[in-house]
C-alpha cells in the first residue's frame, strides 16, 4: 500500500468530507433515521450490483487513486467509493427530503462535472464509458431510491425483503472483499488466481449465500433457521474447495467461519430493523407515515 495521501487519492478525500457531511446532515434533520439506514445499504446494493456488470464483467472505466500497488485493487477501490459513497449518499440527501427534478438534474450534472475533472485530473479514465451515460442514468437511480423510500415508509413487502436481502449482501461482501484485499480470503480459477475473478466470484457467493440466508431467517428465527443456514454455507464451501476456487488452508477457514458467524447475527439484527413493530420500519399508522414522507 502506498502513502495515504498522495495527488491522486487527494480529489477522492475531499469528495468522501463532502457526501459524508452531507449523509450526517440528512440523518440529523431526518427523525426516521431507521428507513433512511435501510434505503443507505439498500442503494449502496443497487449500486454494487451496477458495478459487478459495469466494472467487473466489462471493464468500462478505470479508478486511479493511486493507493494500492496492484492496479486492479486501485479501480476496485475507487469504484467503491463512487459507487458505494458517494452516489448514495447523495441519494438519501435527495431522497430523505423529497426534492423534485430540478435537484436531481443539478446533482447529476455535478456527478458529470465531477467525472469530467477526475478525467483532467488523470485518477479516472473511461474505457467505453461516456459521461453523457452518467447525466442520464444518475436521475434514474435517484428516481429508484425516492420510490424505494416510499415503499419502505409504507411497509412494502417485497421492497422490505429485498432491502434485507441487500443489506445481509452488501455488509457481508464489504467484509469479504476487505478480507480478500488483506489477503485472508481468496476466490479464483486455476493455480494463480486473478483480483479480477476474486471479486467476480466472491460478489456471487455471497449473492448466493445472501439469498439463502435472508429467506430462512426471514421464515424460521430461531437457532433452526440460522443452523440450516450455516451449514449451508459450509456445504458451499466445501463444494468450491473442491473445485479448486477458494483458497483451502486453515487460517481462511477461521476468518470465513468468523465472516458467517458474523453476518447470522448481523441477519438477524437487520431482519429486527426491518420488520420489529407493528408498523414496520417507521412505527407509525400508514396515513401519517405518508403524510411525514410529504412533509419532509
């Protein structure tokens, strides 16, 4: 790893101070600071998703914070804050206080400013990427996290399960990939296994894993639920072991038995975020839940 601070990681800091004094300002003026938590990891799923395709399968731009000495783990890195920071948590702002077109258009042309300053800059380079594409679809996945406020405020089944399900994904592929870049965990084809396939493959895994686990907890909360989940993923495990894709030796044994351990419990936390009380996630009748949304 090389200097923290340096000219190339620089404009990413100043953006991070940015969108997180923003993320503090909307949950200090927002008193439902619950369904703003689970729209945050929500989006931030959304996004890790655009990402898998966008970056991971077709290389379309490339990050240059200049932080790590592999170059892959650098575009890894700035992908995640863009996509995992940033946009999203201009996205609560937008969302939290119900601003109509004209904010989401300003944003999206500062995102577009933005991108074109990095390229100047030389820590980001578009590959087939334009930024005409990000003027159009930032308004978009704003439009898509305004609904998904909604859905949550109103108690939407399908919308809250899915946020559970994205939030046991994203905090448990955060954690891997964060093992994986620590060397702890390894993913890959072959005999030498590329940055590239590791993430590919760990952003599945845990897809799968995520699914499974989110429904059982969901449809069995007791100690049934979680044991036939962590066998399940020991049963994957011992199938990838097998087939050559997870690095097998016994410390990556112990750092992904403590990963699983970890996000059962973690499951079980956001699946009582999401559905303990009478009116889901804002404890209030439907009627006043959608007149705060309005009033916000």
């Amino acid at each position: 790893m090389k200097r923290v601070v340096n000219r190339n990681t620089l404009p990413f800091i100043i953006l991070f101070v940015i969108h997180t004094a923003l993320l503090i300002y909307t949950f200090g003026k927002n008193k439902n600071r619950k369904s703003l938590f689970i729209l945050l990891l929500s989006n931030i799923g959304f996004a890790y998703f655009f990402e898998f395709f966008i970056l991971n399968l077709f290389h379309s731009y490339e990050y240059k914070p200049n932080l790590f000495k592999k170059k892959y783990l650098d575009n890894i890195l700035g992908a995640f804050l863009s996509q995992g920071v940033f946009v999203p948590f201009a996205s609560i702002f937008i969302s939290s206080f119900g601003f109509g077109w004209k904010i989401k258009a300003m944003f999206a042309i500062y995102f577009a400013i933005v991108e074109r300053i990095f390229i100047k800059l030389g820590v980001f380079k578009n590959n087939w990427w334009r930024t005409m594409y990000t003027v159009f679809l930032i308004p978009l996945y704003f439009k898509i996290s305004e609904s998904w406020y909604k859905g949550l405020i109103k108690g939407n089944s399908n919308i809250l399960f899915t946020s559970f399900l994205l939030m046991t994904w994203v905090t448990g592929l955060s954690v891997l990939n964060i093992l994986g870049v620590l060397r702890k965990v390894r993913f890959g084809l072959g005999k030498i296994y590329s940055w590239r396939e590791h993430f590919i493959i760990s952003t599945l895994y845990w897809f799968i894993i995520s699914i499974f686990t989110t429904y059982t907890i969901h449809q069995k909360p007791n100690w049934q639920g979680k044991i036939q989940s962590f066998l399940f993923m020991k049963g994957v495990d011992w199938f990838l072991i097998k087939m050559g894709i997870i690095k097998s030796h016994l410390t990556n044994g112990l750092f992904m038995n403590g990963l699983q351990i970890l996000m059962l419990y973690l499951s079980v936390i956001y699946k009582n975020i999401i559905y303990k009380g009478q009116y889901a996630v804002s404890g209030e009748p439907p009627s006043q839940k959608i007149i705060n949304y309005t009033n916000t």
